[in-house]
C-alpha cells in the first residue's frame, strides 16, 4: 500500500471512532437509559477536560521518549477496551467516569495523528500542504459513514454505537504499529524551562489584548460547537412525540440528516481561500459567528414537514459556521505570533476552544436546558435553539464591536487547511 492510502486509512478510522456514537448518544442516554438532562452535559464536558489535560503531556512523551505512531496505537488500544465496556455501565454518575476515561485516550490521538502524518509524509519527501488536506478530509468521511452506520442499522440509541467504535478504535490501534517509525525528535532543549516544557510560554499572550479577546472568542465559540454535537440529533429524534411527524424521514433517519453538516464541512473547506481574500480574516469569523445564529434560529422554527428545508438549511449552514471559524482562527495565530511559540499558540487555541470552550458548553447548557427549558420530562426545543441563537448574536455583536483586525489580502497565502 503507498504511504498516502495508509495515511488515508488511519485518518478515516480516527474519526470513524468519533462518529459512531459523538452525535448519538443523547439518543442512548435520554432514550434508552432515562437519565437527567444536566448530567448529561457533564458528559460533553469530558471532551473538554482531556483536552485540557492530554495533549500537552502525550506531545511531551512523542517529541522525547516514545514513538509517535506506538503511542497513538497504545492509546487507541486502551480507549477502545474502556469504550467496549460502556453498554455495562447502568448509573450517570459511573458513565461520566468511563466516558472521561475514554475521552483521556481518544482527545490527544487527534493531534497526534497529525504530527504522525506530517511526519511520515516530510519522511517520504511529499509536500505537505498540498498532500495532507485530502488524506484528512477523509477524516470526516469517516465520521460521516459510522453515523450512517448506526443510523441504518437501528442502533442510534443502542448500546451497539459502542461497540462499533471500540472495534474500530482496537483495528487502528493494532494497525498503527504498521506505520513508519516516528521516532522522537527530542526537539525541546535541556536548557529550557519547565513552562518552555510544557508550552505554558504562550500563555503570555493572554497579556496582549487583541490575543487575550480572541481567546475568549475562541472558548465561547467552541461552546457553541458543543451544543450542536449534544443535542441535535436528539432534538430531530424527539419529533417522534408528535404524532403526524412520528413516521418521518427525520425521525427515521435524524442521524443521517445531521451527517449533512459533516458533508458541508468538507464542501465548506474549499471555499475558504476565496472568502478570505476577499474579506480577511475579522470578517471571515464573523461570518461563522453568524452562521452560528441561522443554524440554530432554523432549528428552531424547522419541522420534519413544510419546515424540512430549514432543517437541511441548518445542516448546509454548519458547514460555514465550523470551518470559518476554525481555519481563520488558526491562520489569525500563525500570522499574528512569534514563530518560536507558534506551535504552542496553536496548542492554547485548540485549548480554549475544545478545551474550555467544551467544557463549559457542556455543563451550562445542560444546567440551563434542565433547569429553564424542560417542563414535565419534555423539552422545548424551539425555545433551547432560540436562546442558543441569541447567545451566538450576543457573540457576533460583541467580536465585532470589540475585534480591532485590518484586513491583508496575502494572509490567504499561508491557508494549509
């Protein structure tokens, strides 16, 4: 096999992991188990929390004592066994621990499966930029087609979307032992410092304050990213109560319409060089901030019939609202730090905003929806997307007030995507 199909085939089984149960599981835990809407915003907040803790000690152990590829296989070995014993959990509070377990295995492996494929590439001599975007976009396939395998096999809210993933996750864990040697570079100096170490130098940034407020932007839009992998495949799910909508293609097949947003994504991606030389980078996020507002203002007002088409709108709109953000935001970092804390910069970008921002996604929503949107066992969906879709323009409103960022038309240049 050449180097490219296997990179192709660990980034599809990465993500395929993830898609077999992330947008599922509000269907296993509300449904299937009966349990309280605020705990189960703490269980998001796993996400955050291990991306908080992990990846900074796991890029440790890879750049000076471990292989690379014989970590992330460890990892995925173990997280997959934790994974495989979920459907035996039968209380809240044990499944938080077991989850949190699991995420503390799966989150770092999403970096280090970059690093191992840029890696492996520089290795062989392909050029990077131009190679790696359609090895990972098959990433996102991979996530799309384990959501449509638990979808049309009836087991989005089955114990089953376990076991899928931790098959998947002990195959690439197995199978990453057969990559190229990614031997650690032991690139950090003897002489630096403990905060050098472990990357906390880039937290001076915070000291900047047009770097402090993108920060902050960045945590309160991950937030908002958490809110739609939390409860929108429930939210399509739950039309099943109302009786002319209970035989629905929505219902039906809630989780295939999500995947419409994983789909855009990947169609979303090409656009962006073309927004941001037209726009730059400010107006570029604000876009997504916006976004953000239509796709929860359209579920809002959607329904399985006449307002099919704002659901799918929804979906399409996803695609913007993610990628914008994400792609500019790591761009506004690469362009606006000193080289020498570039790598960390970005580390503490991810950080705020699938670190804190999850984290915090996670546990206020659940509070919030639990304690004002829920009435007798049911949530009221239009309500929760409407006050999601204020929070996203209280946000969009203040970034742009707020954000001082002039606009240089070269930035899109340096877009590796």
């Amino acid at each position: 096999m050449s180097i490219k199909f296997r990179l192709t085939l660990m980034s599809f089984l990465q993500f395929f992991v993830w898609g077999a149960w992330l947008i599922t599981v509000a269907n296993y835990w509300f449904g299937t188990m009966q349990w309280s809407g605020a705990e189960f915003g703490a269980i998001f907040s796993t996400l955050g929390f291990s991306s908080i803790l992990m990846p900074a000690l796991t890029g440790i152990l890879a750049d000076k004592y471990i292989n690379a590829e014989r970590l992330y296989g460890a990892l995925h070995i173990l997280g997959g066994l934790i994974i495989a014993y979920i459907p035996q959990v039968e209380d809240s509070n044990t499944f938080f621990w077991v989850i949190f377990a699991a995420m503390l295995c799966y989150m770092p492996t999403i970096s280090l499966s970059n690093s191992i494929a840029y890696n492996i590439l520089k290795n062989n001599k392909f050029d990077v930029v131009k190679v790696f975007p359609p090895i990972r976009v098959w990433g996102t396939i991979g996530f799309i087609v384990a959501m449509w395998i638990t979808n049309l096999t009836g087991n989005k809210a089955s114990s089953n979307m376990f076991y899928l993933s931790a098959l998947a996750a002990v195959v690439l864990g197995i199978y990453s032992f057969t990559l190229p040697a990614c031997p650690p570079q032991k690139l950090i100096s003897e002489k630096a410092t403990l905060a050098q170490k472990l990357g906390l130098d880039a937290f001076k940034l915070f000291g900047t304050y047009k770097m402090a407020l993108f920060f902050i932007f960045s945590m309160f839009l991950g937030g908002a990213l958490q809110l739609t992998n939390m409860y929108g495949d429930v939210y399509l799910s739950e039309f099943s109560k109302v009786p002319e909508y209970t035989d629905s293609i929505v219902v039906k097949y809630s989780t295939i319409i999500m995947s419409i947003s994983q789909i855009s994504e990947t169609l979303f991606i090409l656009a962006i060089p073309f927004f941001l030389k037209r726009f730059g980078i400010k107006q570029v996020m604000l876009i997504s901030m916006l976004a953000w507002v239509l796709r929860f203002g359209l579920f809002a007002y959607g329904n399985p019939m006449e307002g099919l088409w704002m659901i799918i709108v929804s979906c399409i709109v996803y695609g913007m609202a993610f990628d914008f953000f994400n792609i500019s935001g790591s761009l506004f970092v690469e362009t606006t730090t000193d080289s020498k804390i570039r790598s960390s910069a970005q580390g503490l970008f991810m950080m705020m905003s699938n670190g804190f921002g999850a984290l915090f996604g996670g546990l206020i929503s659940g509070i919030v929806i639990d304690t004002y949107f829920t009435h007798n066992g049911a949530r009221d969906w239009h309500s929760i997307w409407l006050a999601f879709a204020g929070y996203a323009l209280v946000i969009a409103v203040a970034f742009a007030v707020l954000f001082k960022h002039k606009h240089n038309p070269d930035e899109v240049a340096n877009v590796s995507h």
